[in-house]
C-alpha cells in the first residue's frame, strides 16, 4: 500500500478531527476544480443573458437540446431526487438489481425516443422531467446521505 | 471585454460549450471516484453544501474548531455564522430543473428574468435561514418536499424566454 494511501486509510478511521485535517488537503483540488467551473457558468450566463442575443443562455441551450433529446428531462430529474430524498436507508421499492435494470432500461428508451427524431412539446418536457422524479424516488434512493468526515 | 474573451457566443456554440461543461463535471466526478480520498466528488460536495445544521450544531462545531488549538475562547467571525447551507442549496437545484424543463410559460420579467430569479434566491436565503431553526433530523424528511417546492417554483416564477 502507498503511503499516501495508508494515510488516508488511517485517517478515516481515526477521531473525526483527526480525519478531517488530513484529508482536507488531498480534496481541494476537486473542491476548486467544481468552483471553478461553477461560478464560471454562472458569471457567463449573466453576460450572455444580457449581450442582446437569443437563446444563447445555458437555460434557453439545455431547454432547446431537451425538446431532442427528452434523456436530459429525464435524467436531471431523477439525479434530483436521487440526492434529495427524505431520509437515509431508504430501499428502492424493488430489489437494487431490479431497480438498477429499470432505470437503466427507461434510460435507454428516452434516448432511443431522441435518436428516432421525436420532438418534446409543450408540457411533454415538464412531464419526463417529473416522471424522472418519480421514477428516481422510488427505484434510485442514495442509499446514505449521513454525516461524513468533513 | 469581448473583444479579448470572444464571450459572447452564438446558439450553437453556446450549444457546445454547455456540452463541454457538463462532460468536465463528469470527468471531474470520475477522477474523485476513483482516487483513495472519500466523500470528494462534485456530488459529495452538492450533498455537503445541503445539509441541514441547527444554529446550537453549528455553532457548537464552530466553537470546538476554533478552541482546539489550547485557545479559551473562540475568535469570531460573522462568516462562521452565515446561513449558506442547508435547504437553500436543494431548492436552488430544484429550481433550475424547473427553469430548464419547462413549455415556456410567458415572458420574462427584467433582462434575464432577474425579478424571478430574485424571488427564487430570495425563497433560497429564507430556506437556508430557517434551516437554523429546525432539528436536522426534521431537515432530511423535508429534503424531498423543498425539491418539489423548488421545481414549481423554477418553472412558474423563473421561465425561460419562449
């Protein structure tokens, strides 16, 4: 084992303030890295939004490749609730294997739907996004949200 | 400034570079998962920046943080108790997904739909405050009801030019 590795490994399961101090460095990569591209999109979206041109704005671009592609409703919609759920240790209402095989299987239709050239109208978008909610509710609940060694 | 950054983009590149970001946060996600440090990936710190603190919590872990080096008191700094987590976060990702799929349900009020968005920060920064006030078991059932909440609001309040 690498010491690096033996030291994360070790700091895991040692007192919490312990744990904390030696991963905290290992992670600021990523947790710059996600800043970054952050508040980078969002500072971008607030100057395209007001050059003057239309439809350029992430929103009006992801609301556009979503009437094409109904996947996107889809999966943001069921990553949603898959984070947001109301509590920890919440199975899916089949078995995981089951439930893993049906959303996967609903995955690929919604992107057999966009590839066959349906267009998503009118409240038809809202409706997969919703049904992504519900779908990921109820076969696609995080297994622990929990308290972490932050 | 454009004239130096080209930030103004067409559709389609708009298009693009949207796709581009998204498959950067994948990446980014990938590259956390596999490495040997847990609880770093964009979704870990999504799941972070939501949970759910009561002030006495909060200020409790400030105050430990503060005092573990052998100091009596701790230092104070408006920022320790800022209210910037816990429900707001999951509304404001639900709101999004509400701006997003949506018919186009009128025309946006202010350049951007600013008053909308304004209304959804603003029901974000009194969530976020409430969260204070509630028990963080209490927090975690009322999760998935704040999602809802957030996705009509999203979708009625905030729409996208049609």
């Amino acid at each position: 084992m690498r010491d690096s590795t033996r030291a994360v490994v070790q700091a895991v399961g040692a007192p919490v303030r312990i744990t904390r101090e030696t991963l905290a460095g290992r992670r600021r990569p990523i947790w710059w890295s996600c800043w970054g591209v952050v508040w980078a999109l969002v500072l971008w979206d607030v100057y395209l939004s007001l050059d003057g041109t239309c439809g350029n704005t992430w929103s009006e671009v992801m609301r556009a490749a979503s009437a094409r592609n109904p996947v996107l409703p889809w999966i943001f919609g069921a990553f949603l609730v898959h984070l947001f759920h109301p509590r920890d240790g919440l199975e899916p209402v089949v078995d995981h294997d089951a439930a893993r095989t049906v959303m996967v299987a609903l995955t690929l239709g919604f992107v057999a739907i966009g590839v066959s050239g349906v267009q998503l109208t009118g409240w038809l978008m809202s409706a997969v996004a919703c049904l992504g909610m519900v779908a990921g509710h109820f076969l696609w609940p995080k297994l622990r949200q929990g308290e972490w060694h932050w | 400034m454009d004239a130096i950054l080209h930030l103004s983009l067409t559709p389609e590149q708009a298009r693009v570079v949207g796709a581009w970001a998204l498959v950067l946060v994948v990446i980014l996600d990938l590259l956390a998962s596999s490495d040997d440090v847990p609880f770093n990936t964009p979704r870990d710190w999504l799941l972070w920046l939501s949970q759910w603190k009561s002030l006495g919590l909060w200020c409790k872990e400030r105050r430990r943080a503060a005092t573990k080096g052998g100091r009596r008191w701790a230092p104070f700094s408006p920022l320790h108790y800022l209210p910037v987590t816990g429900a707001g976060v999951p509304f404001m990702c639900a709101v999004l997904v509400g701006h997003f799929f949506h018919p186009g349900l009128g025309p946006l009020l202010g350049p951007g739909g600013f008053v909308g968005l304004a209304s959804c920060l603003g029901a974000a920064a009194v969530l976020s405050a409430v969260t204070y006030f509630t028990k963080p078991g209490t927090g975690q059932r009322l999760l998935f009801v704040v999602a809802l909440v957030g996705v009509v609001w999203g979708a009625l309040a905030w729409p996208v030019r049609g």
